[in-house]
C-alpha cells in the first residue's frame, strides 16, 4: 500500500459511505493496533465517518408536524 494522498482520500470516502448505510463507528474495516497499512486505513477511515456524522449533524432538520399538541 502507498500512504499517499490518494489513499488517504479513498479511505476518508469509505468512512464517509460507511456513515451514510448506518454503520456505527466500530465497524472499520482497519485495525487501530495493526501495521502501519492498517494503522493508516484507521486513522483516515475514521477521520472520513466523523466528518460524514458532523456535516449531517450540522444540517437543520426538517420541521416535522405536531401531533396536534
């Protein structure tokens, strides 16, 4: 594996996919006390589905009608 941009960028998309399916934050595929590929794919995988929970977290929700309370 080449620890390069690119990688870095495919790992962050993975993340960010993986947040969108509804998959916890434990669910990396990398392992954080692996090698230094699996280190890496950790470090960017996670920085990509914390980044996918921010911005949806940040974007208002829809005003959802009351119960007719």
């Amino acid at each position: 594996m080449q620890f390069d941009r690119q990688t870095a960028l495919n790992r962050i998309g993975e993340g960010k996919a993986a947040f969108r399916e509804g998959d916890p934050f434990n669910a990396c595929p990398y392992n954080m006390y692996g090698d230094r590929e699996e280190l890496f794919g950790y470090h960017y995988w996670t920085r990509g589905w914390g980044t996918a929970r921010a911005e949806a977290e940040a974007r208002p929700r829809p005003e959802q009608p009351s119960a007719g309370q």
